[in-house]
C-alpha cells in the first residue's frame, strides 16, 4: 500500500460526493496535498459495500446469520436450511467425491442449493459435482457454519479504521484505495514513470515463440500486432505474466511432452462487462448510509437471481464520483462469466446491450427505459480455473523452473487466483530473488498459497 501510495497520493481533502452529501469525514493521507476535486492523480480512500441480491432483497456479503438473513430467506426456507444442516452432520456424505459433496457436507443440501449451487455454476460455468472436492479444500477451507457463527461475535468488535485493518479477513475489509479515474490509472502513471527512467514498453505485441539453451532462455520471439512485423528479443532476465498455457506452447518442442500435455489441459473463464448508463435504478437504499439521489450504496453486488445470467453488478459512481461526467445519473458494470466463443461471447454488441438491460429490468433493478448509452467489454483469460489438469500443474513447474532466467508471476503467468496485491508481490518476490542471487524459484511459488484464504467465508 505504501508502494502505491508513492504513485498516487492518498486523497488529503473530500471527494465529490463527500461534499455533495456533506459528509464529514477526515482523510489519513499525509505529505503532498492531494485533493481529488483539483487534480488526477489522487487514490481515494473508499467505504467498502457490497451486498448479495437475492430473491429480490439484500443480504450481507459475506453471508452473514443474522436476523436480516432470516427476515430475508422466510421461516420456511430456514427451517429447511436447519432440518438439512441437522441431517448432514449426522449423516454425511461419506466419500466426497467432488464439490457438491463438500459443499453439502459443510452446509446442508438446503443451504447449498440456495446459495452455492448456481452461482458456482455461473462463475465456472460447470456444475459442483463436476469440480473435485479438493477445489473446496484447497481454496475455500475453514469455511463452515461453526465458522460463520464466530465471526458474527467477532464482527461486533470489529474495527473499520483504515490503518486497522492489516489483520482483518479481506472479506470483512471496510475501506479501500482506489484510484480516482479507476484501477487503470495507476499503472498508466507507472508505465510513465518506466518511459522517464529509459525504459521501453510495446503494447500490442505478442510473445509467439522462445528460444532457449540449456538452462537459459536466451530469446524472445515477439509480433507486432498492427504490421506483423517479428522481432527477436534477447534479455538477460524474462519474466512471464502471459496464460501459461501460451507460454508452454510457444516453446514448442523444446517444452517436455508431459509439460505440453498439462498445459493444454489447463482450464480459464472468460468475461463480459457490459457498462451502462442509466437515469436511475429502479432498487433504492435502504439502508442509513446517505447517498447521493438515495442510490444504493453498494460498490459491488453478487446477484443470485437464478433467472437472470449476470454474475455481478458494479456501480461506479460508488467506486470513484469522478468515474461518471454527470453525478446524477447511474454508471453500472454487469459482469458475465463465459467461455470464449459461447453464445455470449458471439452476441453482438448491440444486442448484448439490449439483453443485459433486459436482465437488470427482468430482476427489478432499472427499467430498462432509463438506460442511455453503454459499451460492452470482452476479456479472455481472466479466472485461472482450479480444475482440468491444475492438479499437475507440479509438471509445468518442474519444467519452466529449470530456467534461471526465467520468472513466472501474476495471476495467469503462475495460473493462480492472485489479486492485483499477491500478483506485484510475486513480480516483487522475483525481482529479490534476482538481486540476493537466489536460484529457487519457491518463494516466488509460495506468494499467495498460504492456507489462509480469501474465500474462506
Ligand atoms: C473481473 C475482475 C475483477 C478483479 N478485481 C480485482 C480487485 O478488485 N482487486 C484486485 O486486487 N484484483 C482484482 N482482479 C485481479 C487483477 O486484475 C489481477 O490480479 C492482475 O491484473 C494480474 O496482473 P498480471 O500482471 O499478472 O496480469 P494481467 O494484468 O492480466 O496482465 C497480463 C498481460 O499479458 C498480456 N499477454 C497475454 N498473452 C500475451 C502474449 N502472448 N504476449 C504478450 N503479452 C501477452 C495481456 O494482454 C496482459 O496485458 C480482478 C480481475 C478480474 C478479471
């Protein structure tokens, strides 16, 4: 936090919206003033909410056993839910073969059903009984209602201050940085920075083959995107971000037969994010935090609704004020888990538009004559999947850690589920590595696969 804090400043004066609403609030950033309402490059410090829709109300992300819960779910629904969690801990699925199992071992088939079962199946886009049981046990562990019921007591003490937070589960994180124009800009001010001290950065062109001498890569083969144009790249060191079922690939022959297989194996999920922009919601807050217009005062939204296909909602105007030209309209993100290629994926532009502002109406978040404009976004490669050939994935490693000079780190360059925190800290950890001269590659391996996790709740 304090490497980006040296990039963007911590906001030192109120955003829009704080002045709009006359909130006061004070603001940790010291040094350089830094007030969002005169320049750009300023990091917000943003509250953090974001709840689950479901059945047309909000629950608490994560979910939380409270009375809202209950309220929510109706006393039928969460008599079953107690009757299924009853039966399973006296009669549990004995051999869990895949998640569906874990999950129901863990929470009842009721719970399950309500809560796991179709999203999981919207996020990866294959059903639980289809995903291994040790997908659980790796990245959801310690997950369990015992679990659940202990941190409601913690959460009662637990603290929002922003420097407060080093040894709060992420999932419980109150307040956030965020650059003012959005994640981008960070990293536009730090591809400046690397043009200032002399470096070169080629956007547009493609890593296509690798050459490599022993234990040396001793070549990068690149195509320029826009004239075709190949160019050899020699480096004394090569780091990797690039799907490492690319890289495997553009090695060619000279990658072990058994790497190559795995690699091929290797499952991602794709995504969609269409931006709209909208006169208003049609949901409205609820809640005692004021907002501006009375607009829900969520960052991000899950959406369980079982009919609709969109996975989760941003609104924007809560990430950063200065993300929307005219504060009064709406500026929502539905994001859309696909496989590239699927039928959403093909969908026209035009007609994606007109089918996601069809689901927000369908779900009664905005009628869909209020949307004026949008765009929609497709990204290939973005969730690095925990199943297909991942449990080998030891055979790639064995492989690409046979070269000294060559690092593999981020998210898909190490095919983990690294946020943008462990993705810098493994680029961090190799650039260490390279400057004490440590040939191991397995501090690099190690960032982010502590059994502590994310998702844990
Ligand atoms: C929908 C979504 C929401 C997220 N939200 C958050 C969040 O709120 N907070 C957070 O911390 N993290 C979040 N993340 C994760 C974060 O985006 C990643 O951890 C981070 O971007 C990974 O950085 P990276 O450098 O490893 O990879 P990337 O940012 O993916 O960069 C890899 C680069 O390699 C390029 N490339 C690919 N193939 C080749 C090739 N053959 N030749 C040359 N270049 C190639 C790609 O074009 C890309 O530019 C989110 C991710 C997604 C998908």
């Amino acid at each position: 936090m304090r490497w980006w804090q040296r990039i963007l400043p911590l906001q030192t004066a109120p955003s829009k919206d704080d002045l709009i609403l006359k909130r006061n609030v004070s603001y940790p950033g010291k040094g350089v003033p830094a007030d969002p309402e005169k320049a750009d490059g300023v990091m917000l410090l943003r509250n953090r909410i974001s709840r689950i829709f479901f059945l047309r109300k909000f629950f608490n992300y994560p979910l939380s056993l409270n009375y809202g819960t209950f309220a929510n779910l109706g006393i039928k629904r969460v008599v079953k839910i107690a009757l299924s969690y009853f039966k399973i801990n006296i009669f549990p699925v004995k051999n869990e073969k895949n998640l569906e199992d874990f999950f129901i071992n863990r929470f009842g088939e009721e719970l399950y059903s309500t809560f796991f079962k179709d999203y999981t199946l919207k996020v990866w886009g294959i059903p639980c009984d289809e995903i291994g049981a040790e997908w659980g046990a790796q990245r959801i562990q310690g997950l369990s209602i015992t679990r659940a019921i202990t941190d409601v007591v913690k959460s009662l003490w637990a603290k929002s201050a922003f420097d407060e937070q080093k040894n709060v589960e992420t999932s419980l994180i109150k307040q956030f940085m965020y650059p003012k124009l959005g994640p981008g800009q960070l990293w536009e001010k730090v591809a400046q920075i690397v043009i200032e001290k002399g470096g070169e950065i080629h956007l547009k062109h493609k890593l296509t083959g690798i050459k490599c001498d022993g234990g040396t890569i001793t070549e990068a083969i690149i195509r320029d995107e826009a004239s075709n144009n190949i160019m050899p790249v020699k480096a004394d060191y090569f780091f990797s971000t690039m799907p490492v079922r690319d890289l495997i690939s553009a090695f060619g022959p000279a990658a072990p037969e058994k790497a190559r297989k795995t690699a091929e194996g290797l499952v991602y999920r794709d995504f969609i994010t269409v931006g709209l922009l909208a006169k208003k919601l049609k949901i409205k807050n609820m809640t005692d935090i004021p907002t501006i217009n009375g607009i829900v005062p969520d960052n991000w939204i899950y959406i369980q609704e079982k009919e609709v296909k969109i996975g989760r909602l941003q609104i924007f105007n809560n990430w950063s004020p200065y993300l929307v030209s005219d504060i009064n309209n709406v500026w929502v993100g539905l994001e859309y888990f696909c496989n590239e290629g699927d039928g959403l994926w093909n969908k026209k532009d035009s007609d994606f538009m007109e089918f996601a502002a069809g689901e927000l109406s369908k779900i009664d978040i905005l009628e869909k004559e209020d949307v004026m404009d949008g765009i929609v976004l497709r990204f290939s490669k973005v969730y690095p999947a925990y199943f297909g050939t991942y449990n080998q994935f030891n055979l790639i490693r064995d492989f690409v850690d046979t070269f000294g000079n060559l690092f593999l780190i981020g998210r898909n360059g190490m095919h983990r589920y690294n946020n943008m925190d462990h993705s810098m800290l493994s680029a961090m950890t190799a650039v260490e590595n390279i400057i004490n001269g440590v040939k191991s590659k397995d501090a690099i391996w190690a960032t982010n696969s502590e059994t502590e996790y994310h998702e844990k709740k």
